[in-house]
C-alpha cells in the first residue's frame, strides 16, 4: 500500500486539459489501487443498488453486496424504505438472501428475527440472556435515499448528499419523462479489465464512437456532441441523425453519477450500468433497460428488437477496454494523453479519484 500510495503523486490534478497526462498505469493494476478505492471511493460515495419497484408495498425487500458487505433494503409497516447491513446480530449469518417480500425478516440460521423497521423482534428461545438489550441489537442500519426510479446506499454513516450530487441531472431527465418509464430486462457484462477502464471509456466524450462503433455513429450526429461537467457528475448529449430510428430518437443523455453509475436516455429507452470492480484486473458490468411500454405484442416485439444493437455496442467496448487493460500491464506504457477536444469528463473523473484516494490514504 505504502508504494502505490507514492503513485498518487504522479497524477497531476492541477494540470489544463491539454498539458495533461492520465493516471499511471499501476492506478488501473496494482491490488493495492484497488484495496485504497474501495476504502476511500466506493464506500464513501452513493452507490445504486435496486430499482423502486423491487419495494413496491410493506415487507418488500432486496439483498445484495455493495464493496464486500452485504446489505439488505426493505419497505416498512410505515412506507419507508430503509437500507440494513444484511447481517444477523446473533451469529453473522446474511438474514435474508435475493429479493422477495416478507412480514418481519428472519434468520435462516438460530431464527432471530427482526422488524421491517430493523429492530430486533425475537431470539428463537435463546434463553435469558444477561446484559442484553434487544433496542441494542437490531440491524445496523445503512443510508438509503431513493432518487427517480432507483435506490441508492451509502456505507458511510454520514454520507455526502445525494440531491444535491444530482440537482444538476434532475432538469434534463425530468423532461423525458424518465420516471414513467418501466424495468423490461438486466444484463450483466462480465469483462477482463479494471473498472475504470470502462468508466474512461464511457466518458472520452464519444471519440471512440466513429472509429468503434460504426453502425451506431451512423446514427448519431457526432459533430453536435457536448459535455457539461457538474461537481461529481457529467453529462453529454449527442442528436440523432435522423429522426427515422424510433430506439435512437432526437437527442441522446449520457449521464455518469461518481464514481461508477451511468443513466443513458434515448427515444423511448433508458438503460443504466453500474460498474463494479471483481478485482485490479477484473469487472462486471450491470446494465438495467427501461421502456416506456412493456407490456402486449407490440411493445415485446420492439424490446426484443431494442436490445441487440445495444448490445453489440457493448461487445465492442469489452473487446477494446480488455486490449486497453492489456496495454495497462505493458512495460511499454505508464502514463498517456488526453484529447483536449474531447475528454474533459475522464480528466475530470480522474481528478475526483485522486482527491478521494489521497484524502483516504
């Protein structure tokens, strides 16, 4: 940890776009990198975990793991929604596992179990217990706001907030109606490279876009492409090239919430992708698409003809971001350039990686 932590100097955040240089190589392979991130980045920021709709009514819940723990997300008697570490306080065991919908919440292991609220209901003839104090015991609870159709948590106990992180966001995608949109499919990517690797490449500005994904710059309108960058989050619109595509529509969203949370809105479709890192070298990506129709015949049929071109788009950004990742190991490369024309939102996520790495280390 003591030499990587060496390396954060090397990155010079100060530095105009043009004069630039990217984040040293080990940034993107080192353990340690990734051990730091983890500790300073991904569990100090808001991360999107579920969708409304999976806690729709009272005892809906969903479980998961957010950078190694495990947690759990409920709707209360009371029509809360609140975020729980999914751990038993009698043996550790996970209380709950996938998603489902449930009175009080109970452990598989002893029977402990607890209210929808997190407050410890009973201990299974545990016997008298000395010095114990059921309002003691109840699940710990983590942060949990709900923003549009998702779900956020945060494991830190006093987190930043999140309104204000997407204030900027909330304009431009409250005029497309995005809320009234409707969960259709998940698809998870599962790719040989570091995290921020496909991050960088979400956010280069669309300069990959004509050279990579050929059929999909053929319907974009490239020459319009901006980017506006906000404290902890960007967002660049492209228009499409012809209004004739009903999936691509007039203009195209592609929003990035720090650290690793993509919304993109286009036509009818909205799909997001949260990246998560497996380890230095390793991440998956989830993507979640949306429709504003998902039920009959029709709306089946234009889903299942939706997806796959984004798909091949996806395709072909695993197949550039596992060769850049080779690249990253390469003796050959340290640290590279920024297009100054274009890549303004990966300059500006790698500063706030280095503010959060240096002021945890």
């Amino acid at each position: 940890m003591a030499e990587f932590v060496d390396e954060l100097e090397r990155f010079d955040a100060s530095a105009p776009l043009a004069a630039g240089r990217t984040p040293p190589s080990s940034w993107y392979c080192d353990p340690a990198a990734l051990a730091l991130e983890k500790k300073t980045v991904l569990k100090r920021s808001w991360q999107a975990v579920g969708r409304l709709d999976q806690v729709k009514e009272s005892g809906c819940y969903f479980s998961g793991t957010l950078a190694g723990e495990p947690f759990v997300v409920v709707r209360g008697d009371d029509g809360k929604i609140r975020g729980f570490f999914n751990v038993c306080r009698h043996h550790a065991t996970c209380v709950v596992s996938g998603e489902g919908q449930k009175k009080r919440l109970t452990c598989p292991y002893h029977g402990w179990s607890y209210n929808l609220d997190g407050s410890l209901f009973g201990t299974a003839n545990a016997g008298t217990l000395e010095d114990f104090k059921p309002a003691d015991y109840g699940l710990i609870s983590i942060p949990c706001e709900a923003w549009g159709p998702f779900v956020f948590l945060c494991l830190d106990p006093s987190p930043p907030s999140l309104k204000d992180q997407l204030k900027p966001l909330r304009g431009p995608l409250a005029k497309t109606n995005f809320e009234a949109l409707h969960f259709a499919e998940r698809r998870v990517y599962e790719m040989q490279c570091n995290w921020k690797v496909y991050v960088d490449n979400y956010l280069d500005g669309g300069y990959h876009v004509p050279t990579l994904h050929k059929e999909l710059a053929g319907k974009l309108s490239l020459s319009g492409y901006r980017s506006e960058i906000f404290d902890r989050l960007s967002i660049q619109y492209c228009k499409g090239a012809s209004m004739l595509d009903a999936r691509v529509g007039d203009e195209q969203l592609y929003a990035w919430v720090y650290p690793n949370f993509m919304i993109n809105r286009y036509g009818p479709v909205m799909d997001t992708n949260l990246v998560l890192p497996v380890s230095e070298t390793r991440c998956k990506v989830v993507f979640d698409y949306y429709f504003e129709n998902v039920e009959g015949e029709e709306a089946r049929k234009f889903i299942a003809e939706s997806i796959p071109p984004s798909d091949r788009v996806q395709n072909e950004d695993i197949a550039i971001c596992e060769s850049v990742q080779q690249g990253l190991l390469s003796s050959a490369y340290d640290q590279g350039r920024y297009a100054p024309q274009w890549e303004a939102p990966t300059q500006h996520f790698h500063k706030l990686l280095a503010a959060d790495l240096k002021e945890g280390r």
